[in-house]
C-alpha cells in the first residue's frame, strides 16, 4: 500500500538549535543534529482514527530511522493498531484475530508502517513535510489461511487512505503544535528558503531580510546613558522612508508615524566622538560619518546637517548601529537589530 501525505509542520524546529549568520549577507543557518529530531518525533502523542461500527484505532510509537541524504528524505516508522468489524466471522477468524478484550463480531489488527518524510521551502515560505508511506508490514492481519486478511478486503484499503490523506492532517497539526509549543520565538528567524540533508544533521537555510547590509554606521548605546539622548525613529508613510533625529517633535513631513527610539546617542562632541551627518535626495535619508556623505552629492542627495554624534570605534556599553539598503525602494535603514529587524 502506498499514499501520498502533505504535512504542513517542522517550520519551528529551529529556535532550539544554533544560529550562524552575518549582517552583510543577512541570512542564518540553523543546524538541527538528528538525535534532536528523533527526539522531536518520539516525543509525539498517539493519535486515534475511527469510523463509526467500521473500525477505530490509534497511531503511534514515532520513531526516526535515519536520514537519506541521497534522496533529501528522513526515514520515519509508526505503528497502528486497532480493531475492525469483521465482514465474515468464524471459529477460525475468532482464534487467530480475538482477544479476550475485544468485543464479540470485532477483530484486532496492527500495521507497522515505515515513511519517508521530504521537507521543502513551502510557497509561503514556510517548511513543508511530503511524506509517503514506504512499506506496511501487517502485524496481526496475517493468520491461519490468510481468512482474516481475505475477511478484511476492502476495508483495509479505506482504512490505509482514510489513515494517509484524513490522519495526516492532525499528525501533522499535532507535530506543528509540539514544535510551536516549544520555539513561540520561531518567528524571528526569518523566511525559510532551503536545506540541506545529511546523515547526522538536517541544516535549514533562512533569508532573514531583503534588505542589503551596508555595515557599521558608528557605536551608540541601546538604553539611556548619562549624557546620551534618544534618536528617535520616524516613518514616513508615503514613500515608506525612515527619518532619524533627536527632536522628539515630527518632522516637517504631513503624517509621519513615530517608530520609537531606535538607540541612544550624544548631542554634542565627547572625545572618541564624531557626527553622524544627514543627506538626503527627498525619498531618502542617507546617515553617515564621511564629511563628503560618501559622495551622495553625485547621486542628488544633499548635505542636511549633523543629526547627533556617535562613536566611531567600539566604546564601553556601546552597540553596533548598522546600516541596510533597500534595494526595491532605494532607500536606507538603521537599526541595533543585525538582520534589519527581519523587513520582507
């Protein structure tokens, strides 16, 4: 018997697992050891099937085999047993297929199924489990002359499709939710875009951000110092560029949305400090410690004053502010975040 299965789960195994990335390439890899993943699938609970005066049993006894990375599929066995109506009933049917517990006109029966589990970037960018049964081995079907498995007929087939395309579904919420439970933070990882298998490990790939790093504007502070100031952050809803200054009044610009404080900064020259100038070209706000706005001035941008000032090598206390680019809207963004708070 084999079926085709869909299930949409697995997207948050990574929270528990490494994160590697760098700002520039605004991307991670998160590892996941195999034993983390049998761990994972042992752990799920049973899951119950019936159809009512037909049959009704359970799923269980998850287990990872191994990982082929031949074929980018993790191996994946289960067990069900439960007890069916028997269409033809008999001494002989009794005796090989009746329990003491199981009720008079019902038979027991018990599959071993073993699956082979594919994982993909979905079209929602979230992970998507293809699994297809690889091989059912009946336990408790096959008894003197074959009478029980014969009685079965049919209902064995709707029993193994109502099993892979109706069961999968709850598996697969079951599976989603112990994942969820355990990494609620799943989300800051960003837009899962690939994997890669291998014997001992599965490693997920995330695009965290579209937007570009541009590196290191200068070292501020992430909570209020003495003799720092907010530089708050504005959102300008037009054009969607971001404006940056220590007024706490909006800017010139009708309907700018305060965004917050987005660090803490001086507002006069200390030693170790040096200005952070503003250039801008209308739909963008180009920040930056080069005197010559790193010749914006060729690309229309012009020179606007210096918005506050910053350190320009690490400082005790001090944090990153770094700078990202926009490539669809050609404009920039700052912020402590190193992936750029995750913006699609």
């Amino acid at each position: 018997m084999s079926g085709r299965w869909r299930w949409s789960a697995l997207g948050a195994l990574a929270l528990l697992a490494m994160v590697e990335g760098r700002a520039a390439r605004a991307s991670a890899d998160v590892r996941l050891g195999k034993d983390f993943i049998a761990g994972i699938i042992e752990k799920l609970p049973p899951v119950g099937f019936e159809r009512p005066a037909q049959y009704h049993g359970m799923v269980h006894s998850f287990r990872l085999i191994a990982i082929d990375s031949r074929s980018r599929q993790l191996l994946i066995a289960c067990k069900i047993d439960g007890e069916f109506r028997a269409p033809v009933n008999g001494p002989i049917s009794d005796r090989v297929a009746r329990s003491p517990r199981t009720p008079e006109g019902w038979r027991r029966f018990g599959f071993d199924v073993r699956a082979r589990v594919n994982v993909e970037p979905g079209g929602d960018a979230a992970p998507r489990f293809h699994i297809g049964i690889d091989q059912v081995k009946r336990r408790d079907l096959d008894g003197a002359s074959g009478l029980v498995a014969k009685a079965l007929g049919q209902l064995f087939d709707d029993l193994i499709t109502q099993f892979a395309n109706s069961r999968a579904s709850s598996l697969g919420d079951r599976l989603n939710a112990e994942v969820v439970r355990r990494v609620a933070l799943f989300k800051e990882y960003g837009v899962f875009c690939g994997i890669e298998y291998s014997q001992n490990d599965l490693i997920l790939h995330f695009d965290l951000t579209r937007l570009r790093g541009e590196g290191i504007v200068g070292y501020v502070f992430a909570e209020e110092r003495p003799g720092t100031v907010p530089l708050y952050r504005w959102l300008h809803p037009g054009d969607r560029s971001h404006y940056y200054t220590i007024r706490p009044n909006a800017p010139d610009r009708p309907r700018a949305v305060g965004e917050g404080v987005a660090c803490y900064v001086l507002d006069h020259r200390v030693p170790d400090a040096v200005p952070l100038y503003r250039w801008s070209n209308g739909s963008d706000h180009l920040y930056t410690t080069a005197l010559d706005g790193e010749h914006a001035g060729r690309l229309g941008y012009k020179h606007r004053g210096v918005t506050c000032f910053v350190f320009h090598d690490p400082q005790p206390g001090t944090v990153p502010l770094y700078r990202f680019f926009d490539p669809r809207r050609r404009q920039h963004f700052y912020t402590l975040h190193p992936y750029a708070e995750f913006l699609k």
